[in-house]
C-alpha cells in the first residue's frame, strides 16, 4: 500500500541529520578561517616574532653568527 506506513523514513531522517551535521561543520570551518584571517597581520609565518626566522636574524644582528653560518641556517629553514 502506498503511501501507509513509514516505509524508507528512517533512512530519510539519517540523511537528515547528515546533512545538517555537515552543513552545521561547514559553516563553523568558514566562520573560523574568516576569524584567522582577520586576525592576521599581514606577515609571513617565518617572519613573526618567536619563529625560527626571526631569531635567526636577531643572533646574527647580535653578533653571535658570523655571516657563513647565517646563510648556511637561513638555507636550511627555506
């Protein structure tokens, strides 16, 4: 009999849920990009302060590497 019953529902209800749960995770990814990017300045990861780059550049400002083992790290990091 047609249309009597609750033939195919509860698969219908799972694909339901999918389907929100994925749009619900989609929505939260892009309003967290938007958030990052927004909170970012500008820079280049390997520039920010702290970063292997940076401190790369203050030792050999101090004095403490000489200009063969600055270019030679500098390589290394890429």
């Amino acid at each position: 009999m047609m249309g009597y019953g609750y033939d195919g529902m509860g698969i219908m209800w799972l694909w339901m849920l999918g389907w929100s749960l994925l749009l619900i995770v989609g929505l939260v990814g892009l309003v967290w990009a938007i958030i990052r990017l927004a909170r970012s300045d500008g820079r280049a990861p390997l520039d920010r302060p702290g970063s292997a780059r940076s401190i790369l550049d203050e030792r050999y400002a101090r004095g403490e590497i000489d200009d063969e083992e600055y270019r030679r790290r500098r390589e290394t990091l890429g």
